[in-house]
C-alpha cells in the first residue's frame, strides 16, 4: 500500500513538474516574442524620426536649390550617415521608402497649409 501510494505521489509529482515546466516554456516565448515586437517598433520609430528629420532638412537647406531626385539623394546620404553613427542598419530601399513616407507624412500634415500659403503667393 505504501509503494502505491509513493508511486502515485511521483506520478503526481512528474505531471505537475511537466506543466510547469510547459507554462513556463509557454511563458518564456511570449515575454521574448514581446521583447522582440518592441524592439523591432523602437527601430522603426528611430528609422522614422531619422526620415522625418532628413526630408526637413533637405526642404530647409537645399528646398530652393535642389529638387526632385537631387533631394532625395541628399536626404539619402542624410540618413545613410547618421544611420551609421548609430548602428541601425538601412538598406537603400528601405531609406528610399522611408523617405516617400515621410514627404507624404508632411504633406498630410501640412498640405493645407501649404496650399494656402500658394494661394495666397502671388505668381
């Protein structure tokens, strides 16, 4: 009787070690899988503000200057450099979407302000 006892208490035993342990596992993937969400956002916010800061100074530089394709070669040496000065690594593609993305940002924001700024120029 005492050995059924003992062998039940370490089959008991066994089962509960087992869901721990699988709990854990489960918990364990989670947290990195978060950690790892966040830190693909915090680079992506970087790479954002990097674009945004880019295209501003361009515009502020070089906005009567250059234009078209010339802005967007400085605004891509811009953030090419100061990408390497911090280590977030940008392929050129990458670098030429992000641009795109942040122009558009500043026209939406901006647009209407812009557009009545043209308005109001005269020709």
């Amino acid at each position: 009787m005492e050995d059924l006892v003992l062998r039940l208490a370490y089959d008991i035993l066994a089962i509960l070690i087992t869901m721990a342990v699988a709990l854990l596992i489960g918990w364990l993937k989670k947290k990195l899988a978060i950690e790892g969400i966040k830190k693909v956002q915090e680079e992506l916010t970087a790479k954002q503000e990097l674009a945004l800061l880019a295209v501003k100074a361009v515009e502020q530089l070089w906005g009567g200057v250059l234009h078209g394709d010339e802005k967007v070669q400085k605004a891509t040496e811009f953030i090419s450099e100061q990408a390497a000065k911090v280590g977030l690594a940008i392929s050129p593609e990458e670098i030429r979407t992000l641009i795109e993305w942040a122009v558009r940002t500043m026209k939406d924001e901006f647009g209407e302000a812009w557009g009545k700024v043209a308005a109001n120029t005269p020709s």
